[in-house]
C-alpha cells in the first residue's frame, strides 16, 4: 500500500473553492495509485476568531478549556472536505485527533505527541481512499483534546508519516517552498531546493514561519523527508532532507528573524551556585521557553542575568521573577520588548571560518548595535533594536551572497 500524507494550512482551507483546488491534488495523489491522508488545517482566520471570543468571556482564559474551544475550527475543516469528497464519489471519512488516536502530553495550547495508533490508520486507510484528519490536535491520557500549538497542524503531517511510514510527505502552505529570508521584507530572497534538517530546525527556532519547529523535529528524528509547497502554483517546492556534501558548500542558507522576543534582565545576584537553578527552574516548572542566556562578568561577587523569552510569556515570566527576587537577593528585574532576533544560519559554517565577523560587519555598517550574541555550530543569532529588523536582513542577506544571482561566499 503506497500512502501519501499532505498537510494543507489555513489559506489553502479558506473556502469552497480553495478546497476544490486541495480536492484537486488529492484527486491527483489517487489516480497515481496513493492512499491519501489529508491534515487540515482550521480556515484561515478561524482560530483567531475562536481566541477572540475567549478573551470577551475572560481575560485569562483556562488552557484546558481553550483547547477545547479553538480545537474546533480544525473540526469544521475536515468534515466540510470529507462532505466535498464523498460528494464526487471519493471514499472519505474525517478523523479527530482522538478518534485515531494522537496521544499526546497534558500541556494545553503546546502539547506534545507521545505515540499515533499506525495500526488503526492503516486499517481504515484499507477501507477509504482518504483519511481526512484534523491537525493541531491531540488527546491526553484523561480523555481531554490538546492542542499542539501555532503551526501544529505541520507537525500533525510530518508524525502520521513517519507513524505510519508514508512514502511522500508534502506541507502545502501558501508560499512556493523555503527562502532564503521572507520575501515580504527582503525583495531578493530565492526559494531554496534544498535543506538539511538541522537548518530547518534552527531557521525555525529563529522565527521562520514556513514550519512549524517540532514538525522538523519529527522529520529528522524519523527521517521523513518533507516537501514544502505552494497549494496555488506547481512549483516542486523545497524538499527538507538529509544534510550532504552540497549543502556544506553553501556557507550560509537563510536570514532568519523573529519580533516575538523581549529582553529581560536580573540584576546583581550573588555569583555563587545554585542562583541560575532558581531563575530558571521556577520557569521553566510553568513550560516558558527561554532563548538566550547571558551572565556578565561577575563584580565584587555580583553578576547580571540577560535572557530572551516570548512577548506571549512575559508577563508570567515577571510574575514567577517578582516571587523569586528577595530569594535570591537580585537588586532589581527589567524587561524590554522592543528587541528582535535576527539570525544567520548554514551548515557550511562548520567548515568556513569569518561568518561571525561578516555578520558584525554588515550590521556595523548599517550602524545596528547588537545587544546580546548566541551561537551553536550552523547558527549565529543577534538581539538587536525590533526598528531595525528590517534594514539588518536585506544587509545580512546581502552581505553574505544570497541575493538573486549571487553566489553564497563569507
């Protein structure tokens, strides 16, 4: 049994005559001999909608209980498709999460998948030529819906395929593959062939929004190579792969940058063992993610704390520090939000010396002062000023040859 996972989003779903151009590739993937499973995504739209109405009832909304709401607009998707298939003689059933099942974690709004029953999908893929299948969902050990957070629903796609090891994964989306950069601020960016996993993983954790990061997660882990493409055009799109000696020629792949960023510093705590456990534990126990991490030098036996967390978790964040401060005898707690991540990425690093001061000179040029510095072994990320975002990737982009018609060189 050959079988094809594709995932559409919420712009490819927004309407009847947007689904008829999914039922389309999907008539496609049949008459070439696949059984089909279809992720959907909500209508675009639609999930913001679901929030809004929450936030009119409480301006705290419970997590659980918000899973179960926003859960439905994937809901609405898939049955109005099967509806749309079944009416042109397509054998098609809908599936929530929990109806397969997708088991997952109990962290509401950023669950993660723990196992997928294979074993029931192929079943009901021998009796159907389409399984229709709401993404962004899962389902707890208590019975209760979870979602998978922002962009879930490419993880939905990528974790059926490598369940049920499909031969073609492809994530429809409404751009034509992976760019260099956002074409929306930068005019040169080129769609990319070609990935590896690990630069995907780290363009996405850079705030790339063409996939969702644990969706790449998946696909290396597995092993799943995914195709992304454009539900509009016929472009081939940009398959995301295993890493080979081509990539490694390319220096840099991607401009990454994200304004879902804020700045917060703790200062002067006493620079002895166990005062980054504590900042960091009592945050880490309410699953806030922490980017950046710096320690100045410490003075006198005092030092300063910088990280980077998501303007979403902000508030919390200073709310778990206002409790911990006297504990560990910080002086003071401030944040900033108008900071944003931009961030050079390619596996060519690892064999290239000079990015680093490519990149210090390209942002120098421009008179962009960076205020914090991270690195891992493909990535090279900078918190700048969130005003200059902009003009530092179009000088990046530049600076390191990915413009139309250059070559990438350092």
């Amino acid at each position: 049994m050959k079988i094809m996972v594709q995932k559409y989003g919420g712009t490819s779903v927004a309407g009847l005559e947007r689904m008829r151009k999914v039922l389309s590739r999907v008539k496609k993937g049949i008459d070439e001999g696949y059984k089909m499973i279809v992720v959907l995504s909500a209508m675009s739209g639609e999930t913001n909608k679901l929030i809004g109405l929450a936030k009119e009832f409480t301006a705290t909304p419970d997590p659980e209980e918000m899973d179960a709401l926003v859960a439905n607009g994937e809901n609405v998707s898939i049955a109005l498709f099967s509806m749309l298939a079944k009416s042109e003689g397509i054998k098609a059933k809908s599936l929530q999460a929990w109806q397969i099942p997708i088991s997952t974690t109990d962290a509401y709004m950023k669950a993660r998948i723990i196992s997928i029953d294979d074993k029931r999908l192929k079943v009901m893929l021998e009796e159907n030529d389409v399984l229709v299948v709401a993404g962004f969902q899962g389902v707890d050990c208590k019975g209760r819906v979870t979602t998978l957070g922002r962009g879930g629903s490419d993880t939905t796609g990528v974790a059926l395929a490598a369940a049920i090891k499909a031969d073609v994964c492809e994530i429809y989306t409404d751009v034509d593959g992976v760019f260099t950069t956002d074409p929306r601020v930068c005019s040169a960016a080129r769609k990319l062939d070609l990935i590896s996993y690990d630069e995907m993983l780290e363009l996405a954790s850079s705030g790339s929004k063409v996939l969702q990061i644990r969706s790449v997660e998946f696909a290396k882990k597995f092993n799943v190579p995914v195709r992304v493409r454009s539900t509009f055009t016929d472009d081939p799109g940009t398959l995301v792969t295993q890493e080979d000696a081509m990539m490694e020629d390319l220096v840099i792949s991607g401009i990454a940058f994200d304004r879902d960023q804020c700045r917060v510093t703790v200062y002067k705590v006493k620079d002895k063992p166990g005062v980054a456990a504590a900042i960091f534990g009592s945050i880490a126990e309410k699953r806030i993610l922490v980017d950046m991490i710096i320690q100045n030098t410490s003075h006198d036996g005092y030092t300063d704390m910088t990280f980077t967390v998501s303007k979403g978790d902000l508030e919390q964040t200073m709310a778990i520090l206002d409790g911990v401060q006297k504990d560990i005898g910080a002086e003071s707690v401030q944040y900033d939000t108008n900071v944003a991540k931009v961030s050079v990425v390619g596996v060519g690093m690892r064999n290239h010396s000079g990015v680093a001061s490519t990149m210090f000179k390209a942002l120098h040029d421009e008179n962009i002062n960076i205020k914090l510095i991270a690195t891992s072994e493909i990535k090279i990320t900078c918190l700048i000023d969130e005003k200059y975002v902009e003009l530092a990737v179009r000088a990046l982009h530049t600076a390191f040859g990915l413009d139309k018609g250059q070559q990438a060189a350092c």
